[in-house]
C-alpha cells in the first residue's frame, strides 16, 4: 500500500509537472498566437488607415484642381476679352493710321506723278533737239566721210591700175626675157646632145668595127689553125699507111 501510495504520489507528480509545462508551452504558444495576431491586426489598421487617407488625398486634390481649372478658366476669359478689346483698339488705331498713311501717299504719288511728266516733257523735248542736232551732225560728217571714201577709192583705183599696168610690163618683159633664155638653152641642150649622140654613135660604130675585126682575125686564125692541123694530120696518116 505505502508502495502504491508512493508511486501514486510519484505519477501524480509527474503530472502535476506534466501539466505544468504543456500549461506553460500552451501559454507561450498563445502568447505567440495573440502577438500574431496583434501584429496583423496594427498592419491591418495601417493599411485601411493609409487607404482612408489616400481617398481623402485624392478627394482633396480633385477639389483643389477642379478649382484651380475654374479660376484658370475665369482668368483665361478675363484675359481673352482684355486681349479682344486691345486688338480690335490695336485694329481700328491700324485702319486710321493706313488710312492717312494711303491719303499722304496718294498725295506725294499724284505730286511726283506731275513732277515727273513735266519733267519727261522737258526731257522729251531736249532729246528731240539733241536729236535733231546729232541727225544733221551724223549727215554731215556722212556726207564728208563720203567725199573722202569717194576720193580716197579713186586714188587707190588710179594707183591700183598705175600698178596694176607696171606689174603687167614687168611680168612681160620677165616673160620675155625667160622664153628668149628657155630658147636660148633649149638650142644649148638640143646641141650638146646631137654632139654627144653623134660621139656615141661614132664610138660605137668604132668599138663594132673593132669587135667585128677581133672576131675576123680570130676566125682566120682559127681557120688556118685548123688547115694547118687538117695537114698535119693528113701527112701523119699517110706516113702511117
């Protein structure tokens, strides 16, 4: 029984310790667990907070542009109709100042338009007398120019055929003189060549006589070569027979 009592005490001990720490493990686990949680919970809150300010932001600043986009637009069109009365000012001061600007210079173009057709009929009139002035000028030298040109062309015709003349009895005496010197040699050449026709004709004549009598005398020598072997000959064989 002490025994039994013994080892209960001892089991329940054990439990009590058993206990003890799954009590502490749980504890810590659920510490863990809850601190977890916490944790997701403040990140939770941070996000839907950030969320909620974003949408705010965002809220703001579409107002803010919004009113920034109409007072952009007022002074837009405060300043388009400022800048439409300045240029329809800017358009009427224009047209006034064209418009006196054109009646000075219609005036200043009809005054130089006079001007100038005074002075084109002045000038008109000084060229037609300059005109005239150089025309008689022109004529006159033409008609001088003419004078000389007619007596220059009867000199230079008259030297021409005075020249003309002398180079013709020139070239006729020259003429002359070459057929009388042609002539002259003609009868030289013609002469000196009958002679030397004449020389080769004798030479030659001479040189046939001498070759013809050469071939005579040699024929007869021959001949009388022959007769006088045909002899010895003849006498020869009669000895012998």
């Amino acid at each position: 029984q002490e025994a039994d009592k013994k080892k209960q005490e001892v089991d329940k001990k054990k439990k009590q310790e058993a206990d003890k720490k799954k009590q502490e493990v749980d504890k810590k686990k659920k510490q863990e667990a809850d601190k977890k949680k916490q944790e997701a919970d403040k990140k939770k809150k941070q996000e839907a907070d950030k969320k909620k300010k974003q949408e705010a932001d965002k809220k703001k600043k579409k107002e803010a542009d919004k009113k920034k986009k109409d007072d952009d637009k007022k002074k837009k069109d405060e300043e388009k109709k400022k800048k439409q009365d300045a240029d329809k000012k800017k358009k009427d001061d224009d047209k006034k100042k064209k418009d006196e600007e054109k009646k000075k210079k219609q005036d200043a173009d009809k005054k130089k338009k006079d001007d100038d057709k005074k002075k084109q009929d002045a000038d008109k009139k000084k060229k037609q007398e300059a005109d005239k002035k150089k025309k008689d000028d022109d004529k006159k030298k033409k008609d001088e120019e003419k004078k000389k040109k007619q007596d220059a062309d009867k000199k230079k015709k008259d030297d021409d055929k005075k020249k003309k003349d002398e180079e013709k009895k020139k070239k006729q005496d020259a003429d002359k003189k070459k057929k009388d010197d042609d002539k002259k040699k003609q009868d030289a050449d013609k002469k000196k060549k009958q002679e030397a026709d004449k020389k080769k004709k004798d030479d030659d004549k001479k040189k046939k006589d001498e070759e013809k009598k050469k071939k005579q005398d040699a024929d007869k020598k021959k001949k009388d070569d022959d007769k006088k072997k045909q002899d010895a000959d003849k006498k020869k064989k009669q000895e012998a027979d």
